[in-house]
C-alpha cells in the first residue's frame, strides 16, 4: 500500500471538538433534524420525483431558515436537545426515518429511502461543517494537514448484521477522512477502533459536538450496539464522511458486505484549487448559499462592487453609468391634465413621479404623477430620503398644480434628473396624498411591495455642503480593499478571520491611505441624518440594489454597508480613541437582511422585539406610529408580510393604542416575554400608559438583559409563557396577566446610577449599597461562571470596554480596583467584545438612568440579596420571576378602587442567585432527575420524551408558590 513517509506519525483517529464554535453547532443540528421529516409534509410531493428540483430550491432553504431561526430563540440549554425540537415542532417526522427494511432491502446501491433527492440536498450541505472542521483540524495541527477536497461527501449506512456471530462492520479509508453522524437509531452506540484508538457515539444528538478524523489507509472496525435488540438486520446509522488530503490510495476489497449497497459515494475528487493553483489558496464547498458565515455574506451582498471597489465610475455623471430602465412608454402616453392625485384603483396600485429632463441643475423641476399597478411591472426607482423639518419645505410643479414637499427631496430630483429623458421614481411624500389617512395606511401596507419592485434604491444624503463626499467615498473603497478577503469571493477564504480585530500590521496599509482628513469624513457620513431615519431599515433591507449619492458623488450601498461592518468588528481598532459610533446605524441595517442566512450564521434571526429593542433611540421618526409601521414590510416572528402581517397600518389610532396592540401580538405570536425587557420607565412609571408596554420611540436608559441572544440567562428555568383568552383584558384597563413566582421583597435602594455618579465613590463607604454594587460587579464578571451581561450602556457607546481576556477583565474589578464602571456586552473574546485597558469616566456614559442597586429580603429562606435593577424601583416592591422570562423583574403591588390588587411592570433586574432558574427549583418545580446544573450553576433541562404529558403546561397557580399577576 503506497503512503506518504511525511504522514507516518500521524494519529490514526483525532477527534475535532467544534463546540465553541456556534456555527458549525447550528447548521450541524439543523442538518439532522431536516433530515427526519417528511418531505410530503412539506409539500415536495413525490420526493423521488427529480423533477421536483425548482421546488426543492425554493422549500429546502425556507425550511432550514426556520430549523435555524428555532434554534436561535430557544435558550441555549434547551436548543440543542432534538427531544425539545421534536415536542414544539410543527413538521411530520418521517416513522421510522430509516425507512422500512422491505423498502432498505428492495433498493438498488444509492438509491431508496436514505437517498431521495431532498436527502441528497442534506447530504450537499455537509461539505459545509467539514470546511469549518477541516479548519478547526488545521489549527490544532498548525497547519500539517493537506487541501480539504470538496465537493466529494460519502454517505454510508450501517445495519447491524442478521448473524449474531457478526456484529463489527470494517471500512478502508483511501484518503484522510473526516466522519460525522447524521442519525444513530434510539439506544444505539457505535464505537469506532483503529490502531488501538477508540471513540464511541451515542443515539443523542445533543453530544454530537465533534467530528472522527480518521487516516487515510487505515481499516476502521465499526461496532454497533444495541439496547434493544432488535435492529438486526436493520440500519443503525447514517454518516456522512468528507474527503481531506490528496493522497488517494488503492481501494482495498473487504469480505464484509454489510455497508454494501447502503453505500453511495460520489466520483472520487480531482484536487482543484483557485487563482491559477496557488498551493496556499483555502479551497471550500460551493453548493449552497444558506450556509454563508455572516463575512462572507458581509461581502456576497454588495455584489460585483467588491471586486470594482470604487465610486462615481471613474468620476463620471450618474446617468451615463447607470442601468438605462426599462421601456416607459406605457407610462409616458398617461395624460398630462390628469388630477393631482388620481383615486388608486385596488390595492397594489401606487402613483409614480416622472421627473422632465432638464439641461441645468438649478433649473425648476417639471413633473407629473402617474397612476400604475405593480402587477403590470412598472419600471421606476424608489427614492429612500429624510423629510427633515417640516417648516423647510418648498413647492413642486406637479400635474399643471402646486404640492409641497420637504427641501431635501427638492435637491434629491434635481440631482437625479436626467438631461436627456424622462426619470420615474417613487417617492412618499409626493406619491402618497399625505392628506388622506386611510390612503396613507393602505399605501404602508404594500410598502414592501413597492420597494422590492423597484429597480434600484436611490439613497439621497443630502447635499454635499462640506465638500467631503469624494474623500469619505474614497476612504469607504480604500477599507473595503485592504480588508475584503483574496482569491474568490464564493468561496470561503479567508472569511473566517475577518470579524476578529486587526493588528498594527494589518491596519497599516488602511492607516496610510486614510489619513485624518478621510476619518473625518467618514464620521460625517455616518452621521448624516439619513441614517437615524427609522424607515431606510425597511426601504434598505427590501430593496435589490442601492446605490447611495450624497451631493455630486454616489457610491455602492454595499460598499458603505461593508465598512460600517468593518467599523463594528475587527475595525473598531482603527482609532480607539476616536470610533465612529454612528456607523452601528448602517452596519444594523446592513445586516439585517442576511438573518434570513441564520442556519448557519451566528447572527440571530429578525426577532421584532429584539429589532425594536435595538433601535429605541437609535433612529428617528416623525410620526412615532412608525416605529411599528415601517417595520412591518419585513418578515420577522410572527409577522409574515406577505401572508398576514402583525398589524394593519391605521394611522387614525392613537400611539398608546398602536403600542399596545403592537405589544400583545409580538407576546402571542412570540411565547416569550423578552419584549418586557424593554419596558423602562425612567426614574417614574407613567400611570396613563399600560406599564408593560413598550415606549418604543423614546431611547432606553439601559441596554436590556433579555433581548440579547448570547445573555444566557434562565431564571424562569424552561417554565412557559402560554397565552390563553384570559391572558389580556381591556377592562377596567389594558392588563396583562402573567403567572409566576415571588421572589423577595425590596427593603431599600441607592440612588439611581447616572452619569455623574456611575463608580463606587459615588456611594457612600458606610452605605450597603456600596458592598452590594462591588459584589454585583463581582458576578457580572465572573472569571469562573463567565456571565454575560450586558445592563449598562448601549453597544456602541460603552461605559466601559469589555476585555478580551477573562482573567483581566476579573482582575480589573476586584474589590481594589480603580474601575469606574461596567459594561459586559458578551463572552469575552467574542464578536461584540471590545479590547480596552482604560475605563471610561461615569460622565462620559450616553445615559443618564442606568439603574439602581436595591437589597431585598430573600423571600421564604430569609437570606438578604442584592441585585440591580430599573431606577424606578421602590422599597416594597416585589422581585419575582414570571414564566416565559429569562430574566427576573420588578413589580409593584397596587390596589385597585375596590381592594383589587394589581400590579404595575417597574422592569427587569439582575440578581445573583436567581439567574439560573433557583427560584423554580426552591419551588419544586423541577423535578429530581429532571435537569442538571454545570460547574458554573448554568441550568440544563432534560427534555420531557416524546409522547409524555409536559407539566410545564399544566401549572396552576396557586400550587409550588405560583402566583397570578395582573399587571396594568
């Protein structure tokens, strides 16, 4: 047998651990879990059928999507458990998943049950976790392994032999291989031997958590066991191995014939490489773009501008390098005398501006409004502005008539106008009668419609008063070249780095071609006003391209997109001194699009009160209504715009009822109570305003705990939210009741943390506060328990930076230290932490309420706790932990006109000690043997099986201490 002597002391068997890596652990568990239902259910059809391939790219990526998206908001000791997927998931799950052994023993080698066509496409997506665990691989072996080899993914069958004399199964490896399980039958095991070495696999997906790599010319013996005893003669298993290193050896003819034809193998692989063969190019599966990462999604959005990477075409007028539209004649012959605004005939009809072309710039605008149904396909673009103030308005000849519009559109038209034809384009203050409010909501209800039917997004800044549009422009190419990746953007090069910050190195070549001069620029690009506009989130996210012109100067959306990302991750070293913060505006609105990649992307899925959460004092709208309307064209949990959105634009209700209404359906169609964490009262709660509703247009005094994915708090310890009739009521005033525990009793609190006062000489040495502030800080940077707070400042204007390294950053706030205060926005190390070594003075903080230190009883045990919490708590309020919440809140009790007691939301609060669902389990809660706890506390459920009644939906108050909460 030939080998190469250069590989002779490598291990026959390596296991590659990926559990630190989120990624490769979600689309792993999505992969497994696709591939246990019914294809029918999902309506494929005939799922042998290969005619079925349009449908079959259309379903298999949506319904990943949601396999993903369920993964990303189930709390992280519940997500990877498939007994829990199984118990909430709507899909019908193919019984058995194997197939019937008639069916097993009738099919021809490659084909049957295990083999249809929508499981080939689940077996395609695993070239995607073995590039991640090739690389995993060579970092652990630095560098010492050869090229991954895809696409060239095996998938093999195991059965368990009819002989009981028989029971080992042997495999001969021809190249370096990697082995990963996509199913093991219930209460079977494989223990995989070779040169001594061994590892067993078990039936629970959850510990799945590695891949088998085995050497190439090396004869694995496979032994299945099972606790049943009665998988004889039946499949055990289904794997799935991926190719790595080119050394291909003879194949090696094994008696055994128990894989037989089980076994499909796709045509051995041809050793290919990129850009002219360079040894060192990284190599990478091609075959489906839901499995993205976030970089490289980053960089596959802004299309072929990546490889261009510049602005204005080589300084030319906009018009001669734009796309020409399509014929308009059909838009043209529409009357000239026809009425300002025309009535609109159905519901996918909009109005469209022809703007008149002109010689001059300064030369009046001529325009006329054009009735079109999108179904006919009308070509126009639509224009994404700010309106500005309102006062600074002027007139437009429109139709032979006068109508007013903001300023800025003004000098958006005569930019845009062309010099030889006519131009059309939407844009809403002119296309909408402003003055027609049931037309105004209608018109926002196919928003979505309007924007993804246009042929671009023309995004107005503003003119270029200061002359510096040309030099930021510049300065957005010159980042985007230095930091987007060599070689081939579709394949996956270099992208694995690319959000980790940049050394002196890396950031040299950038920080020559952007001088001072090009970072000012850059700041006041970002912080043009367009970009706290809350409508550019939709208008952006739905639009298919977008070009962005501020004065004279116009540039690739995703170019600028690109480097605000560059800003937020691994540019932010750029210039600490001076971080463009703004940039988090487009950076978020960059991204949100690509959530729709979350089956592989660590990025979270577009959870609306996550979306709202993080954009309170962010953007700005004129009508705060908005802050839900313009939200609504674009698909988040339970608001399917295209089906039945979350709300119908009505712009004749008030905003308490907007917000109210708003706020119920996001808790019904979520199940969770995560929107509460939004609720912030400031130093008062508002008695004419449901305390559980969100205030969605004033900025957040604090970032919440529960509306961050990676918080990894379970204080509710997996009880449910389960709305019901009963669960709101209007009368005598909005109420929404809740059920849960009580938790303890605040005896006494500080002073609200603010500002001016936000460190520990800011309470005095005698006052207890003062002790429960150092041991709060304690926690919230445990070395050991690694919590990941994030209660202070929001991300982009840090109280403090969060260090990279644990043991620092716990140093740093021992009971000595000179720190001032604390900010922990995720685990150290990871994407969202910034590197500091200075703190940041309180009167530097955005906010002026962070919160407040309280003390409280502990409830039946007697034991005193501290915890931080809303600056509107108040001795006697209750800390409680309701069901559905991951965090604990403050309540307060209050007494109705008749002694009916209800409550009123303060807001969430931290507390040590109740974080990790301990009150549930002080309550009885969690039965013995039915969760575990780690080494650091963190709570773990064990699934109800499958079949078993659940009590968690079956509480009932009054029982273990559960309390019903109406609160108001």
């Amino acid at each position: 047998m030939a080998t190469n002597t250069a590989f002779e002391d490598e291990p026959s068997l390596r296991t590659i651990d990926f559990s630190d890596k989120p990624a490769v652990m979600q689309v792993s568990t999505v992969l497994r879990r696709i591939w246990l239902i019914d294809p029918d259910s999902i309506g494929l059809g005939n799922p042998q059928d290969e005619s079925q391939s349009q449908s079959m790219a259309e379903v298999f990526p949506d319904v990943t999507r949601k396999l993903g998206n369920w993964i990303a908001q189930t709390p992280s000791n519940d997500r990877w458990y498939d007994d829990v997927w199984k118990a909430q998931t709507d899909h019908t799950l193919l019984d058995p998943p194997e197939g019937s052994k008639a069916e097993i023993d009738n099919s021809e080698a490659g084909e049957g049950p295990l083999f249809t066509p929508f499981r080939r496409q689940v077996y395609g997506v695993y070239d995607h976790v073995f590039w991640d665990v090739y690389h995993s691989l060579k970092e652990e072996t630095e560098g010492e392994v050869g090229e991954f080899q895809p696409p060239n993914t095996t998938v093999m069958a195991l059965t368990f032999s009819e002989d009981e004399s028989t029971t080992d199964i042997h495999h001969f490896f021809r190249t370096d291989t990697f082995v990963y399980p996509v199913w093991i039958a219930p209460g079977t095991t494989l223990t995989f031997s070779v040169d001594g070495s061994e590892k067993t696999l078990t039936s629970e997906g959850h510990t799945w958590r590695f891949s088998l790599w085995f050497r190439a010319g090396k004869i694995v013996t496979i032994t299945p066991q099972d606790e049943s005893g009665q998988r004889r003669g039946r499949v055990v298993a289904v794997l799935v191995m991926g190719q790595c290193e080119e050394r291909l050896l003879p194949r090696v003819a094994l008696e055994d014939h128990t894989i037989g034809p089980l076994r499909r193998e796709l045509p051995d692989a041809k050793p290919w490489a990129k850009d002219g063969g360079d040894e060192d190019d990284d190599k990478a599966p091609q075959t489906w773009p839901e499995a993205d990462h976030l970089a490289r999604a980053i960089f596959l959005q802004a299309g072929d501008a990546v490889d261009r990477c510049s602005f204005d075409e080589a300084i030319v007028r906009v018009e001669e390098v734009e796309d020409q539209p399509a014929d308009s004649t059909a838009l043209d012959d529409q009357a000239d005398d026809t009425p300002l605004y025309s009535p609109l005939h159905g519901n996918n009809s909009i109005r469209i501006l022809a703007i008149e072309p002109a010689s001059a710039e300064e030369d009046e605008l001529q325009t006329r409004l054009l009735v079109v149904a999108l179904d006919d396909k009308p070509s126009y673009e639509a224009i994404s502005y700010t309106w500005g103030d309102p006062a600074d308005s002027t007139l437009l000849s429109c139709n032979h008539a006068k109508v007013k519009i903001p300023q800025n559109l003004e000098n958006a038209l005569k930019r845009m106008r062309h010099s030889n034809r006519v131009r059309h384009v939407w844009a809403d203050s002119v296309c909408i009668n402003q003055q027609d409010i049931p037309e105004r909501g209608q018109q926002v209800s196919i928003m979505r419609s309007i924007y993804q039917c246009a042929e671009r997004v023309l995004v107005w800044l503003g003119l270029d008063e200061h002359n510096q549009a040309g030099t930021a422009f510049a300065a957005v190419c010159d980042i985007v070249r230095a930091w987007r990746p060599e070689g081939d953007r579709l394949g996956f090069a270099g992208y694995a780095s690319l959000l980790e910050p940049m050394g002196d190195d890396a950031l040299a070549p950038i920080r020559a071609a952007v001088n001072p001069e090009a970072w000012a620029a850059l700041r006041a690009l970002f912080e043009t006003n367009y970009f706290r506009r809350f409508w550019i989130i939709q208008e952006l996210a739905l639009g298919s391209s977008a070009v962005v012109l501020w004065g004279h100067h116009h540039i690739s959306w995703g170019l600028i997109g690109i480097c605000a990302a560059w800003m937020m991750s691994s540019g932010w070293n750029f210039n600490p001194g001076e971080p463009i913060t703004a940039a988090y505006n487009a950076f978020l609105i960059y991204v949100l699009p690509l959530a729709k990649r979350s089956g592989i992307s660590p990025f979270s899925k577009l959870d609306l009160s996550v979306v709202l959460g993080t954009t309170m004092g962010r953007f700005d709208s004129t009508d705060a209504r908005d802050r839900i309307y313009a939200l609504l064209g674009m698909p988040f949990s339970g608001n399917d715009p295209d089906a039945e959105p979350l709300l119908k634009p009505d712009y004749s209700q008030d905003l308490r009822t907007v917000y109210t209404q708003a706020a119920k359906r996001i808790l019904e169609q979520d199940k969770h109570l995560r929107i509460l964490s939004a609720v912030q009262h400031g130093a008062e709660i508002d008695p004419s305003y449901p305390s559980w509703a969100p205030k969605w247009h004033q900025p957040l005094p604090a970032e919440p705990l529960a509306l961050r994915d990676e918080q990894g708090y379970y204080a509710n310890g997996g009880e449910l939210f389960c709305p019901s009739p009963s669960t709101f009521t209007s009368s005598p005033e909005e109420s929404l009741t809740l059920t849960g525990l009580i938790c303890g009793t605040i005896t006494s609190t500080s002073a609200p943390l603010e500002k001016s006062n936000l460190h520990f000489q800011a309470l005095p040495d005698s006052s207890p506060h003062r002790k429960a502030l150092q041991s709060l800080f304690a926690a919230l940077n445990s070395e050991q328990k690694q919590l990941r707070a994030s209660w202070s400042a929001t991300l982009e204007k840090f109280t403090l930076f969060g260090f990279r390294d644990p043991e620092f950053q716990a140093t740093h706030f021992a009971a000595d230290s000179r720190a001032l205060a604390v900010a922990v926005t995720a685990q150290p190390g990871k994407y969202g932490m910034r590197e500091s070594t200075e703190a940041l003075r309180g009167e530097r903080a955005q906010n002026d309420h962070l919160g407040e230190v309280f003390l409280m009883d502990g409830g039946e045990d007697g034991e005193g706790k501290e915890g931080l919490g809303p600056a509107a708590a108040r001795e006697g309020d209750v800390v409680a932990v309701l069901f559905g919440g991951v965090v604990p809140f403050v309540l307060r009790p209050c007494e109705g006109p008749e002694g009916k007691r209800f409550w009123r939301l303060v807001g969430e609060c931290f507390v040590p000690g109740l974080m990790q669902g301990e009150a549930v389990e002080r309550a009885g809660l969690l039965a013995e043997g039915t969760f575990d706890r780690d080494e650091g506390g963190a709570l773990r459920l064990t699934p109800t099986p499958q079949g078993e009644p659940d009590p968690r939906l079956t509480r009932k108050v009054g029982e273990h201490g559960v309390v019903a909460f109406e609160i108001r």
